[in-house]
C-alpha cells in the first residue's frame, strides 16, 4: 500500500469514530417525563391535612443542580417526627439514581456553645446499578436489602405525586410508569390519566389546571396548567389532601 492510501484510510477511521462516537453520545435514553420542567433552585410549600382538615404535616420541597444531577429534597414535620427525602434524579432524563429517606436527630454536644448539634438517622437507602435498584431497610436490628429490576426508567412511588410536575400534559393524555416504593419494599406499575382541564380556586384566584388520577394509589391531583405545572392540590382515598401554600414561581 502506498503512503498516500495509508493516510487516506487513517483519516477515513478517524473521521468515522469521530462522528460514530458523536452520534451515540447525542442518543438519550427515553424518559415519561420532561427535564426541561424542573427548575433549579425552586422551592414550595404545602400543608398535609387530615379528613378533618387539619394541618398534620408542613412539607418544603427544594430543587437544586449540581453538575450532571438534579437534587430534590423534600423536609417535612409534623408533631411527632421529621424525615428528609434526597432524589438524584439525571440532569437530562430525570432518571433515578439514588434516594435517601433520614430521620434529623439532636445529639448532645457537652463541649459546644450551641448545646446541640443534628445528625441524621438513615431509614431507608435506594441505590441505581444498572437497570437494577438495590433498596436497604435499615428499620430493623440488621439492614434488610432488596433488588429490583424496573429497567431504565421508573419513579419512587412516594415522590411521584410531587415530580409528575414534568409531565407533558400538553401532548400526553396519560402513561403507564414503573414505581418503587422503599418503605413497603414493593414495585408495580402507576397508571396516570390526565382527566381534563379545568380551572381550579389557588390563592383567591382562578388558575387554569389539569386534573389527574394516579389509579393505582387513587389519587386525584391538580397541576397548574402553567409551566413547569406545580402541583396545586392532591386528594387521598383516606379523605387527605395535600395543598399548596406558596412558592417561589421558577
């Protein structure tokens, strides 16, 4: 072969594994959801009442970015306990890669001015490998571990209600998506059905909102119409509701 060819093919390779590579890094895995609609550094808040209507709990979600990842944390209190929830969720398809469930508790700290210092209990700990989750319990005398294999794309059950915020309402009119749920340390399938558009009462306005059923845990759920669709209220089978009281409006 002569000089020229040669270097007419190592310059064919290159140019062909340049664009080759290019194309495989611009190929997203297929998300439900809508990353564009979580905004960083939003924060709201909501009450949990009970049938009753009695405030039971004070939730504050938050939504940070850090590099490739999106943080969601969620705090709530009530009169008998406190719990961090913390996602990371994929800065491009929202997928989940780990969840922490934590309990702040206050130690004793002789030698500080402050008198107390907080640290945090780990209750339950869900880590992505993979297509696989592995879910640790670490309510009981040893840690209890379980995995599950829910493929690329799924949601924990518990924060869904809060993060189906980036669904595409506008040209979905429902979806069917995988859940796992570390406190009952089970996996099923969320069917979610939007409803219709309707308006709805919020801070002594009418707003515009989608009206949703999450079939599987029975709950009705209202998103503003408005991106990035906050939720507005959800309603339980139990006679609960969640509602919201304020936010920051990213």
């Amino acid at each position: 072969m002569s000089q020229r060819g040669f270097v007419f093919l190592l310059i064919s390779f290159l140019v062909l594994t340049t664009f080759g590579c290019k194309n495989k890094e611009e190929v997203l895995p297929v998300s439900q959801l809508d990353p564009t609609l979580l905004q960083n550094g939003s924060v709201s808040l909501y009450h949990f009442k009970s049938k009753e209507n009695k405030v039971t709990k004070i939730i504050k979600n938050h939504v940070m970015q850090e590099f490739d990842t999106f943080l969601f944390l969620q705090e709530y209190s009530s009169t008998n306990s406190e719990e961090i929830i913390r996602l990371k969720l994929d800065l491009k398809t929202l997928f989940l890669n780990t969840i922490e469930i934590v309990k702040p508790e206050a130690q004793d700290e002789k030698k500080s001015s402050l008198g107390k210092q907080e640290s945090q209990k780990m209750i339950f700990k869900g880590l992505r490998y993979g297509t696989n989750f592995k879910v640790t319990d670490f309510t009981g005398n040893k840690p209890k571990v379980s995995t599950f294999f829910p493929g690329t794309f799924f949601m924990d059950q518990e924060m869904m209600v809060y993060l189906l915020s980036c669904f595409s309402f506008e040209t979905k009119t429902g979806d069917n998506i995988k859940f796992i749920n570390l406190r009952n340390q089970k996996e099923g399938i969320e069917t979610i059905r939007v409803v219709e558009k309707m308006t709805k009462t919020y801070n002594k306005s009418q707003i515009s909102v989608y009206k949703v059923e999450l079939t599987q845990q029975g709950i009705i759920a209202w998103y503003m119409e408005e991106k990035p669709h906050m939720l507005v209220e959800a309603d339980f089978p139990s006679g609960e509701k969640i509602m919201l009281i304020d936010w920051n409006n990213l």
